[in-house]
C-alpha cells in the first residue's frame, strides 16, 4: 500500500506548479518519506526478481542511513550483495577500526567494478577527515549531497574517457596511481546551489551566469534577465561547439531531463531520467521566466474546497523536467569555468587553480587539487587493483619520488567533455600517471 501510493505521489508531483510546492528532495516530509519507501521497494523487488546486487550500488542507496557503529555502514548490508564481480568478498570484521573498514571496501569497489568511477560522489568530509587518511577512500558515515543517489545513477550515461581503461596501481596503503588527461584549470567559481525554495535556486543561477559576463556585477532574478542578455550569450561561441547558451543551461541539469508523466504514459521512456535535448533549452526558459503575477494570487475556499494559483499541467511538466533534473545534479554542487572557457559543476569544495581531469578507466571527470609537496615510496609493495589493458605489469615494489600527486576533490560534470571528445582529439596527447594521495 506505501509502495503504491509513494509511487502516485511521485508520478502526479511532475504536474505540480514547483513554484508553490518547491523542493521535490527536500523540505517536504510526503517527497522524503515516498522516495525512502520507493528505495526499499525496488530493493526487494531486485531481491525477489534474483537481480543483480552489488556492492556499490547497495552502499550509494542506502547511505542516507544512520548507524550507531560507523563500522555497519558496510557491514550491515553485506547480506543483500549477490555479486562481488572481481574483487574479494568483504566480511564482516569488528577488531578493525571504521578507517580501516573504509579502506578496504574502497580498494574492494575499484578491483570489483575494475573502474575509478567508483570514486564518484562525496568521498568524506575534508574539514574533519584525518590527515593521515587518503583522499580517495570514501567515507561512508559521512551524508551524501543532495539528490546524489540519482546523480550518480546516471553515470552510466556518459563515456567522458571514450571506453579507455587503464591500470590502477596502489602504492603501499596511500597512493593511487591512476593514468589520465589534465584537461584544464578552474579559474571562476561560483557559490554552492541551496536546495528547498525554488527562488532562491534561480537567484544562485542568475549569480552563476554572472560567471560568463565579468562586467555584470549586480545578480538579478531569471524574469529580470533581458533578451539581450540571452542572445548575447547565444551569439558567443562555446569552446568546445555550440553557444555558451546551449552550454550554460545544459551544464546546469548536466545534460539530462527528468522524464515527464505523459512520456511514462505513452511508454516512451522506462527510466526516470533522459539525457537532453532540444526540447530542453524551451523547459529550461519556461523554468526560468517563472510568472511571479500567478505567486502573488491569493488562495480561497470555493465551495468548501481550498484553490490556489495554477499553471496548465504541459507547462508544469516541462519546467518541472528541467528543475527536478538540474535538482538532483546540481544541488549542494558549484559551478565553475575553466581557463579556456568550459563550464561545468562539481563539488562544492572547488576551488581556482582545482584540475579538471580524466582519469582513465572513469566514466566521468575528477577535479583534482595540485600537492606542493611531492611523495616518496621507499620500497612500498605495488599491487594492481586493474589490470593495465596492454598486458603489462609493474615491479614488485616503488622506489620513486612522485611529483604528479594530487588530493581528490570529486566528480564533476564539464559540458563537452563528458562522451569522450576531448580524449579523441589529438591535442590530448597519451594519458600520463596521477598520483591520488
């Protein structure tokens, strides 16, 4: 009966106007308590239906969760894995310390999924994380962002390493030697998008597209926005084809729509989420050019039933695929624009002089923080979590000074770059080792 009705909800809030509901992750109890039933639904459904379970997938899910012991994070959910792919079976060993538990169940996920897109999402927090710990291994006790479980769901979308897989090596119990392309630098950066009100997220958006014009200082709601303004961003070339128009608001929903009711209706979608099209740049002007004269109607009692202000159901559809997409994609996230002109968003964390990078073997990119320092290994045991695709293998230990290190920052989303044609272009030269410390 919940399953059922938490599903209704979900399909029939596409045609709610957001601009009086707001928030579909957030500051709503019906949003948060049909999405955690929908979660352990199609749970048990893949249970029942002897699908495929992993680790990674069951971890993501699930991490909303709390835990007295920071240990069972992981361990508590180990009986629902049906498929450990490559990597060890992990089993359940309380004499180690939660760093420990953490540790190996991120070197378990890379060998198992034999990829670094593992890495995508939060990996913990850097204000309280130990010095001494790695910034590649995910903390799982720490809260994901926002919508992040279905942001990460779509990774599988995007091919931004065009199919290249290469070996990941790691280098004692700290460094992770990976290979890939420095693609540029991050030069302006943006605030953190809120999430709840829909205003104040179209405000932080205004902000963000101050980014692309200097001289404009004074942010503005999307309504004040003139015409000019968007033809002069649709009249300037993006870096990478197209306009900085079409690059800025298909950064921002991170190429992807959600899938609207009457698409699920006439069965032309079974998935939740789309990657964009066309049609997106109308959904996300509808989005944008909300009718603030409709928001300030009041409310009244007609024939004992209470009435409020309403948009036609194809209009809230539209908007709403846009903002429910660029809600879980961008949410708790910031924006950014690289030195040669790319946009794109990524952790919050983000700071100028970040890299963006391509880390082979990922479906997505990484930003990455340059170390001032370089890293020594005196004889540290090397051991291959992937396998380097040419057959080749390193030597049994490491006695190298390493100046490529760099601290993991998170994923990103860079418009352009995210179905492999930075990495096909012959400017990008070989991959060349990274060193995650």
């Amino acid at each position: 009966m919940f399953s059922r009705a938490a599903k209704n909800y979900v399909e029939y809030r596409m045609s709610d106007n957001i601009d009086l509901y707001g928030s579909q992750l957030t500051r709503d109890p019906l949003a948060n308590f049909s999405r955690t039933i929908l979660e352990i639904e199609s749970m048990r459904s893949d249970w029942k239906r002897l699908q495929r379970i992993e680790l990674l997938q069951v971890l993501r899910k699930f991490r909303p969760r709390e835990t007295s012991d920071k240990r069972d994070k992981g361990f508590a959910l180990l009986g629902l894995i049906r498929y450990w792919e490559n990597g060890a079976t992990i089993y359940p060993d309380y004499t180690l310390t939660a760093e420990q538990v953490f540790w190996r169940t991120t070197i378990s996920m890379i060998s198992s999924a034999m990829s670094l897109s593992v890495l995508a999402g939060t990996l913990q927090d850097r204000n309280t994380a130990s010095s001494s710990r790695p910034s590649w291994v995910i903390d799982w006790s720490e809260p994901p962002q926002t919508g992040e479980f279905d942001r990460l769901s779509r990774l599988s979308m995007y091919d931004a390493v065009a199919g290249l897989s290469g070996a990941v090596i790691l280098h004692g119990n700290l460094i992770l030697e990976g290979r890939g392309f420095l693609v540029d630098r991050v030069t302006s950066v943006g605030e953190k998008l809120p999430y709840g009100q829909v205003t104040r997220v179209r405000t932080t958006v205004s902000k963000w597209l101050n980014l692309q014009q200097p001289g404009n200082s004074s942010p503005s709601p999307l309504l004040q926005v003139s015409q000019s303004r968007h033809a002069h961003l649709e009249s300037t070339a993006y870096p990478l084809g197209g306009s900085c128009e079409n690059a800025f608001w298909r950064t921002l929903c991170a190429d992807v729509l959600h899938v609207s009711k009457s698409e699920v209706k006439s069965n032309l979608s079974n998935s939740t989420y789309r990657r964009a099209d066309d049609s997106g740049y109308g959904a996300y002007r509808a989005w944008s050019a909300v009718d603030e004269d409709m928001l300030h109607r009041r409310t009244s009692i007609v024939d004992g039933q209470w009435t409020q202000a309403a948009e036609p159901q194809v209009v809230n559809e539209n908007k709403n695929s846009f903002h429910y997409a660029l809600e879980s994609a961008t949410s708790s996230r910031s924006f950014f624009v690289t030195s040669k002109g790319y946009m794109g968003t990524g952790p919050s964390s983000i700071q100028r002089g970040d890299y963006v990078c391509i880390l082979l073997g990922s479906s997505v990119p990484f930003i990455l923080r340059k170390s001032s320092e370089p890293r020594v290994c005196v004889s540290e045991r090397l051991r291959v979590l992937v396998k380097d695709p040419e057959g080749k293998y390193p030597a049994p230990t490491c006695s190298q000074t390493h100046s490529r290190c760099f601290s993991l920052i998170g994923d990103a989303y860079v418009h352009g770059i995210m179905d492999g044609r930075v990495v096909q272009a012959t400017s990008a030269g070989t991959p060349k080792s990274v060193y995650l410390i």
